[in-house]
C-alpha cells in the first residue's frame, strides 16, 4: 500500500461534509493537504484546525474555469503536480420532472460534470507528464443506479462516469489512475436543502464515508480499484 505522508493531496470540495472529514483523515497521516471550496470562512477554519498555511487553502467554485485554472497554475508552480486530486464537490437537486427547471438543470451540469472536467483538464495533464498520479470522483450511487425526482443529478453523474471511463482510455500508457466511489446515503450536510423525507440515523456516517476515501488513497502500486460501491445496510446491494 501506498503510504499518504509527505504525499500532494489537493481536495476540491473541502468544506463539504465528506470533504472536511477526508482532510481531517488524511491530515492525520501526514499528507501534504491542499484544499479548495466555495465557503472561505468554513475553509480558513477548517485549515486553523489542521493547522495549514494561509496558501494551502483557496476560495474556488469547481465551474468558475478560470479559478480552477488559476488555482491548478499555483499549485503547479510551487509544488509540481499533484499526487492524489480529491474531487468532493457537488451539488444535489433532487425534484420531479414538473418541477425541475432549466436552471436546476444547468446548474446541477455546471457543478457536477463541468466541475469535474475543469478540474480533470486543470490537473491530469501534469500527472500525465510525470507519469503518475491518482484523480478520486464521488458519483455517488445515483451516478449508477437513478431513482425518481433525480433527472439532473443522475444526468450530470452519469455524464461524469462517462467521461472518466473515455480519460482513462487516454491514459493507459501512463500510471495515473481514475478511482470512481458510489456512495449511498450518507448523512452529511447534502440532504439539508433538498425537500424529501429521509432518515439520516440509517445512512452512512460521514467519517465512514471518508475512511473509505482515505482508503483508496493508499492504492497498492501494482494495481488500481477502478470504483468501490459504498451502501447503507438497510439499501439493497448493486
């Protein structure tokens, strides 16, 4: 297994509930922890508590192209590439069709899929230069399996997987690896603004969700996990 300390670990999405709590693992194993989010407040906090220098953490939206660039350019030049990106952005907007409109829809596509690109355009090409890297997703189970009322997030999930099985076919002549996680329910902030009746006591934790995470960050050398499916016990497996 790989070991995390010294490594470049830079996580988009840091302030989320599944984002927070990676960091707070991987700080603890000594990674070299770089973290972006849209909420400054929470991300100063957050990186007082882990003790980070004012220059490890950055204000970014994952859709502002020219933040992310700005950010990935910094980055690169102070550090060089990157060793494991962690992208824990998203946003869930969960309605049925009726009342799902265009701008939920495009938004829910900026956020979850041009995000995830920007970020992959922003930060695969150096790992591909040197040959060697690691770029973690979090489709979460709706990028595999819908349900009702899910039409944007499942599309801009389902796109995501897409996009990274065809990026993963550019760079099998590297070791740079793509590592999708499907979560189910996990009982974190996301489900806060969104109008539907759930029962957060039977989700994932979210420091279980991101013990996994940490997990797939120590990948064994020789090999890859493509995707790990993560389920709450009361949800039938895939």
């Amino acid at each position: 297994m790989e070991k995390l300390s010294h490594r470049r670990i830079f996580i988009a999405g840091a302030t989320g509930g599944i984002g927070s709590q990676t960091a707070r693992l991987l700080a603890g194993s000594g990674a070299r922890l770089f973290l972006a989010g849209r909420n400054l407040g929470k991300l100063e906090k957050l990186g007082r508590e882990l003790n980070l220098t004012p220059d490890a953490v950055f204000e970014m939206d994952v859709s502002d192209e020219a933040r992310v660039n700005q950010v990935a350019a910094s980055l690169h030049a102070a550090e060089g590439s990157m060793d494991i990106v962690i992208n824990a952005s998203g946003v869930g907007i969960i309605k049925p069709l009726e009342q799902l409109s265009l701008q939920d829809f495009n938004h829910s596509l900026q956020t979850n899929l041009t995000g995830a690109f920007l970020l992959a355009k922003a930060f695969l090409p150096p790992m591909k230069q040197v040959g060697k890297g690691l770029f973690i997703n979090i489709p979460g189970v709706l990028g595999k399996v819908p349900m009702a009322g899910a039409a944007a997030y499942s599309a801009s999930k389902y796109g995501l997987v897409g996009m990274m099985q065809s990026l993963r076919e550019e760079l099998k002549r590297t070791q740079v690896r793509i590592t999708n996680i499907y979560l189910g329910g996990v009982d974190s902030p996301f489900w806060d603004e969104i109008d539907l009746r759930v029962q957060k006591e039977k989700m994932i934790r979210s420091d279980e969700a991101a013990r996994a995470i940490w997990f797939l960050c120590q990948q064994p050398e020789s090999g890859v996990v493509s995707e790990m499916v993560l389920q709450p016990f009361n949800h039938q497996a895939i």
